[in-house]
C-alpha cells in the first residue's frame, strides 16, 4: 500500500504570514491538531504548526499570542512523504520518531496529509481474508506491548518535579495512582502546558515564581481516565485511541492497580509489524 491510497487528499493549510488566532480558529473549526505551513509567495511547505506549538505560545503570553504569526511558532522544517512512498516507510518513521502527521509532498507541492490514525485505520480496511490469517495476532493482549514501568506519581506530588521526570525520561504521560496503586487519573505534557507553559521551565530553578512552584498535580491532571484492561486485545486499545483520540492509555490488572502504559506508538508499531506494514528493523 502507498501513502497515496491513504493520504487526506484535502488538506486545510494555512500560510507562514497568518496570525496564530487564525491557525487556532483553522484547528478548532475543521478538528485537527495539526495544520501544514505553507510559504506565502510559492506556496511550498516549510514547517507545521500543532496544538501543542499554539498552546505554547498562549502559555508564554496570553494577550499577545493571538497576534504572533505563525512562523513564529510552528515546528520547521517538517518532516514529509512523497505519495509514492510505502506505508511501511510512513509507519516507521512515525513511530520512531513520535510524529502525529506528515505533509506529503510531490515535485515540492502538498498534494495530502497522512496523520497517526489514518495509519492506524488502515487495519480496517485490510481485505477479510487477510484480517482472518492475522486475527490470532491482533488478539493479542495489551501487556505484550504495553511500556511496564510508566512515571506514577500522586495527586498531592508537586507538578514541577513530576514535569522534571517526564522531560529527563522523555515521556508525554505520567500515571496518577493512589495509596493502593490503583490508578485515579493521568498527566500529559499538553496538562503540563496548560498550567505553565514550557514543561523546560521545571529545569530552570530559581526562575520559577511561587504560583507555578506550589501547584500539585491534582490540580492540573485529568481524572478517572479511561483505561484498559492488561488482558484487553490490542484492538480494544486501537479504538480506543481512534475513537476518543487519547496520546496514551494506563494499563490496569482487575483490581484497577497500575500495571502499565500503552501509547499510540507502541499500537501503531505493533499493528505494523503484525499487518506487514513496518519492517521489523524500522520498528525498533
């Protein structure tokens, strides 16, 4: 299969020279997080601007993000595909390097947009004939593939040395557990930004003002997240990340205690292998 027979041929854009308030609008409007940035007098891709770079930028400066341009704040230069490319190359450099999308680029055109859970959808648009060879592999159960030994911490943990955790170990998610280890809520980086910005400025110290030194991860964390089971199929995770559109999900033995974590890499990786799609030295 080709990027191209999966690719969004319809790509909303926006151009280097516009406002974040416009990308914003753009995003919230047409559901994405993620908006490829076109130069504005060739109308060639030079960067994409994400939920996560707008999100930065109003944590920064409230009152002043809405008037920044959007080369001021996007990710350049982005990673792309050309249609002819496999899914297997798209796959693996997705879950290699953590990407939510890919602009794809023919002859320096965007011709489409090839996003995590187009990838992920491909399962289901395998032929029944071959979804039936691999149903024993796509049955198996989550804590095959699940990361064991995620970051937990507790409710009244300070927000700014979990922060430091997650940036030292290079993860978006932090486990919220309770005395027992059974699992009361979930920390994102998109969390952490939301109560102070840069999740970087837990690194910095004596710069830190009271207001953010105090908070408690309590106060930002999203609680009683969805969950799944360690003996759940990885399928039952796949709609789950396709459906509610989760970054990653905690993994629970039937007493709701902590057992694990399980992102949408590790599914997308997974179902690659399983399906054909990655090769097996892409994936690692």
């Amino acid at each position: 299969m080709k990027v191209r027979d999966l690719m969004q041929a319809r790509v909303t854009a926006i151009t280097e020279d516009q406002t974040v308030a416009m990308a914003r609008g753009l995003m919230q409007w047409a559901e994405m997080r993620h908006l490829p940035v076109l130069r504005t007098r060739d109308r060639r891709v030079v960067g994409v601007v994400t939920e996560r770079d707008l999100l930065r930028a109003y944590q920064r400066d409230a009152e002043a993000a809405s008037g920044l341009l959007v080369r001021e704040v996007m990710t350049s230069p982005a990673e792309h595909i050309h249609p002819n490319a496999e899914i297997a190359d798209a796959a693996a450099d997705m879950s290699t390097k953590k990407l939510g999308c890919l602009p794809v680029i023919e002859v320096g055109e965007l011709v489409g947009m090839l996003t995590v859970s187009d990838l992920l959808s491909v399962v289901g648009q395998y032929p029944a004939d071959h979804r039936k060879q691999r149903a024993t592999a796509n049955a198996t159960a989550v804590s095959a593939i699940m990361y064991p030994e995620p970051i937990a911490v507790h409710e009244d943990d300070s927000l700014l040395e979990t922060a430091t955790r997650m940036i030292q170990a290079g993860v978006r998610h932090a486990c919220v557990v309770d005395g027992e280890g059974c699992v009361t809520g979930i920390l994102s980086d998109r969390d952490v930004r939301r109560a102070f910005g840069d999740p970087a400025l837990a690194l910095r110290g004596d710069s830190i003002p009271p207001s953010v030194r105090d908070l408690r991860v309590a106060q930002v964390m999203s609680r009683d997240p969805r969950s799944v089971d360690q003996a759940d199929t990885i399928e039952t995770a796949l709609s789950l990340l396709l459906q509610r559109r989760y970054g990653a999900l905690p993994v629970i033995d039937d007493k709701g205690r902590l057992r694990g974590i399980v992102s949408y890499v590790d599914v997308l990786r997974h179902m690659g292998e399983q399906l054909g799609l990655v090769h097996a030295a892409g994936a690692d």
